[in-house]
C-alpha cells in the first residue's frame, strides 16, 4: 500500500503536532479550520507554541515580553501571579488554544 502524499499545510502541521498519522492531521486541519487557518502562512503565522496547560503559555509568553520588568518585580510578586487568571481574563482575547493529544497548542487570533 501506498502511503498518501501530504501537501506542504499538512507537513507543517505534522511537524507541529509531532505526527505523521493522517486522521490525527487531518482532525488538527479541521479543528485550525474553525479558526480560520486554512493554509501554511496563516499556520506559521499564527502558532505560539505547544505547552501542558493555559498557565504555563501565559508565563511563557510574558516572561519572553516583558523580560526586564519580570525581572524587576520582588520573587514573591512573581510567584503570586496567577497565571492561569491571566489566560482567561486577559490573553484568551488574543490567542486560542487546541487541546489535541493531552497537550495545548496556542495559536495567535491576529494572524
């Protein structure tokens, strides 16, 4: 048997979800279709990572940003972030995430 060709959007997206099983990319392609991410540059564009939850994207993300005031602020004001609190009332505006094989995978809304 043959295995199916994939095109260079289902590639990328093997690659992101660490894959080669079709239905899996095809079931990622679908759920990213919802979304409005139909091709590679809108993929590429958009992702923001693979992480175990919305807390650890939202550290991430802000300590990559806002590196010199993250460091600024006492250790106990960095450990009394709520990061997860973060997600919802703020950055879940901005991004969306996919939960695909126990895993989230964060997507930028403004690609």
């Amino acid at each position: 048997m043959i295995a199916p060709t994939l095109s260079r959007y289902e590639e990328a997206i093997s690659k992101v979800i660490d894959s080669e099983s079709v239905t899996d990319i095809e079931q990622f392609m679908e759920e990213l279709t919802s979304y409005g991410i139909t091709d590679i540059e809108q993929l590429e564009d958009a992702y923001a990572g693979c992480y175990r939850d919305e807390a650890t994207f939202c550290e991430d993300l802000m300590s990559d940003t806002y590196s010199s005031e993250m460091d600024a602020l006492p250790t106990w004001v960095q450990y009394a972030i709520d990061w997860e609190l973060v997600w919802h009332q703020t950055l879940k505006y901005d991004f969306f995430s996919v939960y695909f094989d126990s895993e989230y995978y964060f997507f930028n809304q403004n690609f």
